[in-house]
C-alpha cells in the first residue's frame, strides 16, 4: 500500500492530527510516521487519487489542524510514496533540512497576490502618462479615425506601453508588499497576471501585510488584486529537497493559493 504524505512535523508537535480523516472515498485515517526527531503525517493513498474538492479540502484541513498548534512543512496535493519505510528513511536522509525549515517557517504563514489591470482604468491610465499616444490618437480622431496605418500604428503603441505599465506596477506591487513579509518567491507568469506573488508572513503580522496589500489597491486603482491566504507556506518549503523520494505530483499544481 502505497503512503500520502501531507506534511513534516517535530516528532514533539503538541498536536498532530492523528486518527483524523484524511483524502479518499472513504477517508483514509490519518497516522504519523516518526523517526528521530521528526514527524510525517500521511495516510494510506487512495487509488486514482484526483485533485477533486473534497480531497483538497480533506488535504488542506490535515495541515490547518496540523499548522494550528505547531510548524508543519507542507507537502503538495498528490504527494505519494511507496511505502512508510522509504518515508521515514528520507526523513532520516534529509533530517538537517527539514529541521532549518521547520525553524524557519514557525509562526509564519503565506498569503499568495495575484495582480491583474481593469482594462479601463489601465487604458485610460496609458493614454494619461504617454504624450505620445495621446498625439496620435488626437490626430487620428481629426482625421476621422485615421488610416488602416495609423489606427494599426496606435494599436501597436497601446498594447506597448500597456505591456511597459504592467512591468512597472509588478515591481511597484513587489515594493510595496515586501517590507511587510519575511520572504517572497515570485511564481510562474501565466497569461492575465502582471504578478503572483507568494509571500511568507508572520502569522501574528498578518494585519500589517493585508494593510500594505490595501495600500497598493488605493495607490494603483487601475490594479485589481486577489489575495489569498494565510495559507499553510507551500512556497516556503525550499530551498532543499522537500518531498519523499519516489513522491508522485499528481497534481502538485493544484493549491489554489498558489496558481
């Protein structure tokens, strides 16, 4: 039987989740792992295991119940091993590693931004910053619209500066949120985003991160930005190896905090 892995914990957790329903239909019973001073929580791996709600949620509730009480390195959704004892014999390999994570990550949390413009304010942003935009439009409107040319030469100036204006606001969003966060790891581009930004926060700072986040919302009103969070630190797990050898990502893509 193959072995789910949601997290790594101090073997000295004051509260882990043991006996708690974890993924699969029906729940598996979540059970720890020790080995030395450490700790993996895991259940039995359900067969065909699919990033569906309910195995999400039993996955992210694992970690709340968890992270509540103590640090927890959080594993991704769809984290499989092989078996218990090659669990416990990368927790021994990796024994240093998880323990400057676990240091590290005590009393933190993740929030994930994502950042995106409002089409409007963005355009009508541009057309306000660039003269020469400005010119050409003006000119083109007293000339009836202007030539197939010139509204093709227009176009191409607006979707330039609004590809420099969506630059600039993911380095001013960056300025703004990192002061309040211990860390930042910047996640992959995806189309609609200008940012996505995860980053690791003092659980009991939370108050003064989401203040930034609300400063950068009335500096830059043409940004629309989607918080998420607090979150178990996904993001924060690294640097080093994180998960068990032989772990199969499923869908190691499918957090919602993260994508």
């Amino acid at each position: 039987m193959s072995t789910y892995v949601y997290g790594i914990a101090a073997s000295s957790h004051p509260s882990l989740p043991d006996g708690m329903e974890g993924v699969g239909k029906p729940a598996r019973s979540v059970r720890i792992l020790k080995e030395g001073d450490l700790a993996a929580i895991v259940s039995d791996a359900p067969e065909g295991l699919r990033p569906k709600r309910n195995d999400l949620l039993a996955h992210q509730n694992v970690l709340a119940e968890a992270g509540a009480a103590g640090p927890v390195l959080p594993m991704r959704f769809g984290n499989v091993a092989p078996d218990d004892a090659s669990v416990t014999s990368v927790l021994a390999e990796r024994a240093d590693h998880y323990r400057e994570r676990l240091g590290a990550l005590a009393g933190k949390v993740e929030y994930n931004v994502k950042a995106s413009h409002e089409e409007q304010a963005a355009l009508h942003r541009v057309m306000a910053d660039n003269p020469e935009v400005q010119a050409l439009a003006e000119a083109n409107r007293q000339a009836g619209g202007g030539s197939y040319e010139q509204k093709l030469q227009l176009g191409e100036m607006v979707v330039a500066a609004l590809q420099n204006r969506e630059a600039e606001d993911a380095v001013e969003l960056h300025r703004i949120l990192e002061p309040a966060a211990s860390a930042v790891s910047v996640g992959p581009e995806s189309t609609g985003w200008l940012a996505n930004l995860s980053l690791l926060v003092e659980r009991e700072s939370s108050e003064v991160f989401l203040a930034a986040v609300e400063e950068a919302r009335k500096a830059h009103p043409h940004v629309e930005l989607r918080v998420n969070g607090p979150l178990p630190p996904y993001s924060f797990v690294e640097p080093g190896p994180s998960e068990p050898t032989g772990a199969v990502p499923e869908s190691a893509n499918s957090q919602a905090g993260r994508e």
